[in-house]
C-alpha cells in the first residue's frame, strides 16, 4: 500500500533513527548503531553512506548541534 517492502520500511526507521541520535548526542557509532537496532556498526556506517551519501562520522561533523 506504501510502496515500499516492510523490511526497507524498516531500514529506513533505524537510519532516520541514527540520524537523529549523531545530530544530537555525543554517544558512539557502536552505540548508536546497538540502540537504532543495526547488527554493528559497520553495517549501519555501509547502509547510512548508501542512503545518505556520506559516513555517519563526516555527517556528524557537518550536522551535530550545539556541542
């Protein structure tokens, strides 16, 4: 009905979710891909550079607030 599978639905939960948390918070990449629901970092950091076109570090460099 949306146009799109449950599992890239999903996908795009935990990565909007990552995103938020490296805008807002000082935790590390391991923690934030474990709390957004990622099997590890490695696979967060492969799937947010597919989505968003960059890495989760240089993303949060450019878009971290107030800190």
């Amino acid at each position: 009905e949306q146009g799109v599978t449950p599992g890239r639905y999903v996908q795009s939960l935990r990565l909007e979710a990552a995103r938020r948390e490296l805008e807002q918070s000082g935790r590390g990449l391991k923690e934030i891909a474990a709390s957004c629901g990622f099997r590890s970092d490695e696979v967060m950091r492969l799937m947010f550079q597919r989505e968003f076109r960059t890495t989760p570090g240089a993303y949060r460099k450019r878009f971290r607030v107030g800190m």
